[in-house]
C-alpha cells in the first residue's frame, strides 16, 4: 500500500486532515446539524413527478445557467422583503462548492482569505485547496465579534476574502449588520457573509440580503440543506451583485449542476411553507434545551442557528464520550470546554438532556 506521505502532495496540504464528523451507528444522531424532521408526503410526490420528467432527457446536458432554479430561489429570498433578481443569484453543489468557487475567482496563490475563528471549518480548508493563503481573524472570549479589533486586523493584513458567519458555526450567534458594514468599508476585497443557518435566527434578526444594493463586493450565501431539510440534495446559492455571477462562471465546471438536482430543487422551492414549518419546531427545542442547561450546572452561547454550543466542561472530549455511552452523539468542535448539539425532535432532545443529567455532575467544571 502506498502512503499518503510518498504522493507528490502539494505542501500545503501535507499533514491535513479531511474534513467530517464521526459517522456511528447511535439512535440519537445530533452532531450534524441536520432538520430533523422528514419531508411532506406532497413533496415526496411532487419530487416524484419532477424527478420522472427530467429522466427522460438524462441523455442531454442540463440547463448550464439553472435560469429556472436561479428565478425560484431569487423569489424565495425577496420573500423577506429584499429584491432579489435572477441575476444576482447562482446555485452549486452546497453552499461549500458556491464557496470554493468564489475562492477560485477572488482567491488564489499569492491571495489571502481571513475568517473570524472559532468559525465553519470549512473556510479554512476550502482556501487551502483553492492555494488561498488563511489569516485567522480575532473574537472576544463570549465568541462574538469585537468590530474595531476586527476592522483593524482587515486593514493590516488586507485579505482578498473576507468570510463573516451569521448565525456564526459552531458558536450560533448572529452577526449584527453594522459590523458586516464596518468590515465591508474596511477592505477592498470580497465579503462573504455565510448565512447557512439564517432562516433559524431569533425574531428581529436581520439578514445581511438587505446590505447588497450599492456593495458590489458582498457576498451572502445560503443552503437547503438546513431549514428546507434537504441536506442529501447537495444545493447551495448566493445572492450578490450580477458581476459576482458572472465572476464565478467563469471558474464554474461545465454543467455542474445535474439536471436531477435543478429538479428536485425547484419541487422543493414550489413547496418552501410547508417545509420551512418545521423552522419553528426546531427553534422549540433549541430554546429547550437553552432553557434546561443551567439547571444542569451548564451554560450556552446565545444561538441564532438550529444547534447550542453549550459548556463548560473540565474536559469536553471526556464529557463527549460519556455522552456516546449513552447513545447520543453531540459535535466535540475542538473548542475547550464546549460541545454542541443539535436541535432536533422532541423525542431526541428529551434524550439529550437525560443523557446530559447523568453525565454534567462528574464532567462539568468546577464539580
């Protein structure tokens, strides 16, 4: 067998690690982020129907522009009041393949990318493989972004990609808008605001959509695969100005969207209220689970998203694994002293939380 280490590797690459959460077999799955909640039965039939259609011309490349799909999501995201037009959208395999193509087009050898960690651990590695250079940007110890320390690191390292997460991964508070502002004056590169969890944040949380006009340089992406809970079809888009979309056709590969996908998409998108009313469910049990930490001797970090980063622990590998014996799995994200957990059934989160009574008393700490 050959090693990795006898490959011609690029040395960038060397001594990484890919990318991915533990996949075991546990009856409570909560480590992924997922909705947990399965699709509508009219979807289903709806998928069905679209998915037989685009079959019969599986001999012919699809539609290389997604116009269709493209016009769908560019009216379900003027829903909240934001104009969005087709132009201004594109859509990838998943939101981390829209962000690897905006690294192709702004990032590069000899570029930098600066994203501000603990944050989606993606950005980094996306950036190594597109040969960005990575600046790690600065948070306050509560994880939140200080905007004067953050615009001053802008200005000295002059990265060409910025990457703002709001709801931020894995801490799971928003970003307000003001500091998106303050960061997007501050550089003369792309800003990339990461909204993949936005449709789960708290009532008044605005979405940086409304910061496009008159900001050719700004960036937000999104995701079905949280809110529309269609994580196994691989869909991701942004909205920016129309150059953006062009920007990135440019390093986009040749029909990169399958027909099936643009399909199943848009039987999605045709039926976005009753998919997104599991939203609300889900926000219940994340606001839940909030809720029973402190009783428990624990605390959380205020959560925009579908998921708590909830702590602390004296050692959180520890508590992660006393948890799995209990048959849940949580996301140990490297931070210490803290896990996170994903919100998901009601059934699921009465089982985190037994688990987590049994396990907090020895792990949590100061106990």
């Amino acid at each position: 067998m050959t090693s990795l280490d006898e490959l011609p590797l690029r040395p960038e690459l060397r001594g990484r690690t890919p990318y991915g959460a533990p996949q075991l077999q546990v009856t409570h799955r909560l480590n992924t982020n997922e909705n947990p909640h399965p699709l509508p039965a009219e979807l289903l039939a709806s998928l069905g129907e679209a998915l037989g259609h685009a079959a019969l011309e599986l001999n012919r490349y699809p539609d290389r522009d997604a116009v269709a799909l493209r016009t769908d999501l560019a009216a379900y995201l003027s829903r909240g009041g934001d104009r969005v037009e087709p132009a201004q959208v594109w859509a990838a395999n998943g939101s981390n393949e829209v962000l690897q193509q905006l690294l192709q087009a702004f990032g590069g050898a000899g570029r930098t990318a600066l994203g501000f960690t603990p944050s989606y651990s993606m950005h980094p590695i996306i950036s190594a493989g597109t040969g960005t250079g990575w600046v790690d940007g600065h948070r306050r110890a509560d994880f939140t972004i200080d905007a004067e320390a953050a615009v001053a690191q802008v200005r000295e390292v002059r990265p060409d990609v910025v990457f703002v997460t709001s709801p931020n991964n894995p801490t799971g508070t928003a970003v307000a808008l003001e500091t998106i502002e303050r960061l997007y004056d501050a550089t003369e590169g792309v800003v990339v605001v990461d909204e993949a969890y936005a449709e789960f944040a708290r009532t008044g949380t605005p979405s940086a959509l409304g910061l496009l006009p008159g900001r050719a340089r700004l960036v937000v992406s999104r995701t079905m695969s949280k809110a529309f809970g269609m994580a196994g079809l691989r869909l991701g888009y942004l909205a920016a100005d129309p150059a953006v979309v062009d920007a990135v056709q440019l390093v986009r590969l040749p029909y990169h969207l399958s027909s099936l996908t643009q399909a199943a998409a848009r039987a999605a998108l045709a039926h976005t209220d009753a998919l997104l009313a599991t939203v609300d469910a889900v926000k219940e049990q994340r606001d839940r689970i909030v809720a029973a930490l402190p009783s428990l001797g624990l605390t959380s970090v205020p959560s925009d998203a579908n998921f708590v980063l909830f702590g602390r622990f004296a050692d959180a590998s520890a508590a992660w694994k006393a948890l799995l014996a209990h048959d849940v799995l949580v996301r140990d994200v490297g931070i210490p002293g803290w896990l996170r957990v994903t919100a998901g059934t009601p059934a699921e989160t009465d089982a985190f939380l037994t688990a987590l009574g049994e396990v907090a008393p020895e792990h949590r700490l100061g106990d």
